[in-house]
C-alpha cells in the first residue's frame, strides 16, 4: 500500500539534524504519529526535542498559531522553537512534552486518573470564547475559518474541489474499491444528524485521540498536532477519540462531569453519532487511497453498524 509520507530514517534524520545544528545530537527516535509526516525526538544540550519533517510548512505555521493563541496550564500546547526548510523538505522543532502518549498507559489507575484530567482539559477548552463571526472550518495559519456554518464546513471537509491530500477524492469511485451507495448513504444520514449541532463555533482539536495526548503518568503534559484545529461542535473531538477507543467511554465521562457541575450536552446522543458517521466516511475514502483493504474493511463495518443504530 502507497505510503505519504517522506522516505526517512533515523539515519537520515540525524543527519540532517546535524547540518541544522552544526552539532551532533542525541538519542534520536522515531515516534510513529501521523500519516503525513515524519516525527522524531532528540536531545540537544541537555534539552529534549522534536521535530517534524514534511513537503509543506502550511501545518507547522498553523502550530505555530495554536501556540501563541491558546496554549496554557489549562490547555498545554508544546512550545514550536522554529521552522525552516531544508534539503527541499520543511521541518519544525518543537519542545517536548514529558511522559509519553496516553495511549501508551497500560496501568489502569494512572489512565482513569489522567483521563480525569484530560476531562477537565477538553472541558475548558470546549468553552474558550470563540468570536461568533470568525466563521466556522478548518482554520488557516492566522487563525481564520472561512464556512458560515457548521453544516456548510462539513459539507467542505468533503468538497472533492479543495486543495491538498483530499484533492479530487471522488475518483476513488472509479479507481478504487470506495463505494458511492454506502459513502453517501452514511454522508447524508450526517448531515441530517448535524441539524442538532450548536450555532455558536467552539475551539476543536480536529484529531483528538490518545495518541496526540501525551502524560507523565501523573497529569496531561501536551496535547499535540493542531494541523486539523478547526472552529464547530466540540462533540467532534469526543467522537474522534470514541470512535478509536470506545472501551474508555470517554464522551460519556465528559457527559458526566458536566451533569455533576450543573451543566448539559443537548443533543449528546444524535451529534455523537453524527460525527462517529464522518469519521467512519472519512475513513474509507481515506483507505481506500492508501489501498489498504483491511482497514478500509474495518471502516466499512464501524459504518454499517452506525447506519444501523
């Protein structure tokens, strides 16, 4: 299966890690998180790192952006150190987090713990003020979102006409296994399911799962990769991490601390499900691309069942 990613190692990595620094560093890993870009970690005078390589610098500015807008203790954002270009490729540098993805945490106390925490985490940041004329989508570099809604910015998430990875996706009916009758079967159902979402935008992460949660076993440390960040319905980032773990009932822990505080989720279970759909859509075209069968396999039944519901 085709694989988008750069073709890189940890040796060439550490090359051109050398070429930046005009230095040796150290302890260079590959941390595999993404499908778009390499990652790796590494230590510079007694500092530890991380840097991402890619063919485009669009997702690094927009990190870049994140950062200075909203980091805080509420909500940790690793600090980006720079951005630049290299040997026909862009790269960005990163501080690193402490500890290691959540996903990672097999100790079952320490993950209801975090997990606690990371309640609290999404609870604030699902309330940050957000500018009711900002617009809705996908966010630019500065910040800006360019739909008038939430149903017309999942309506775009799915334009064949836009630019980058996703560009002119629909041939996949033609040239790949995707299947137009269950792919907008499962679209349509969405977007009836959006009606229930809020008017007012709120801050989402845009890939919310455990993997881009990082801890040191004692509290959340860094919530990273802002390249999807997007201003709509917080209950797409509960449906994101649900959809990859639904053993942790993370939307319903959330649900649950809010009732506890006085506050509720109107509408949890049909926008829950709304978005369960587009990531399952989502995940065949996405498949179906990579040519991976299996997956795209897996992602067909996760949309049937949902179809069925």
């Amino acid at each position: 299966m085709p694989s988008f990613k750069l073709d890189m190692d940890i040796h060439e990595a550490t090359d051109k890690l050398t070429d930046l620094f005009k230095e040796q560093v150290t302890n260079v890993t590959a941390i595999e998180m993404g499908e778009l870009s390499r990652v790796f970690s590494f230590n510079h005078q007694q500092n530890e790192y991380v840097i991402h390589f890619k063919r485009d610098r669009y997702s690094f500015d927009k990190a870049k952006y994140m950062f200075e807008t909203y980091s805080s203790a509420a909500l940790p954002i690793p600090k980006l150190i720079e951005i630049g270009s290299l040997s026909g490729m862009y790269y960005a540098i990163s501080e690193k987090a402490l500890g290691q993805p959540i996903s990672k945490w097999d100790e079952e106390n320490k993950v209801d713990s975090i997990l606690n925490q990371l309640t609290d985490h999404f609870t604030y940041m699902s309330q940050i003020p957000i500018d009711p004329n900002i617009g809705f989508g996908t966010l630019t570099e500065k910040g800006i979102a360019s739909q008038k809604s939430w149903q017309e910015a999942l309506m775009h998430f799915f334009d064949p006409a836009q630019l980058g990875f996703h560009h002119n996706w629909t041939n996949l009916y033609t040239i790949s296994f995707l299947e137009k009758t269950l792919f907008t079967e499962g679209f349509n159902t969405m977007m009836s399911l959006a009606e229930y979402s809020p008017v007012e935008p709120h801050l989402v992460h845009g890939d919310f799962h455990l993997g881009n949660m990082l801890s040191d076993g004692q509290k959340v440390t860094g919530i990273v990769d802002w390249e999807m960040a997007m201003y709509g319905d917080f209950m797409f980032d509960l449906a994101g991490l649900h959809f990859w773990a639904p053993h942790l009932e993370f939307p319903q822990r959330v649900r649950k601390s809010w009732i506890e505080s006085g506050k509720n989720i109107p509408y949890f279970e049909e926008r829950l499900r709304c978005y369960l759909l587009l990531k399952g859509i989502d995940g065949l075209r996405f498949y179906a691309k990579k040519d991976d069968k299996g997956a795209y396999n897996y992602m067909r039944n996760r949309v049937i069942a949902l179809l069925k519901e």
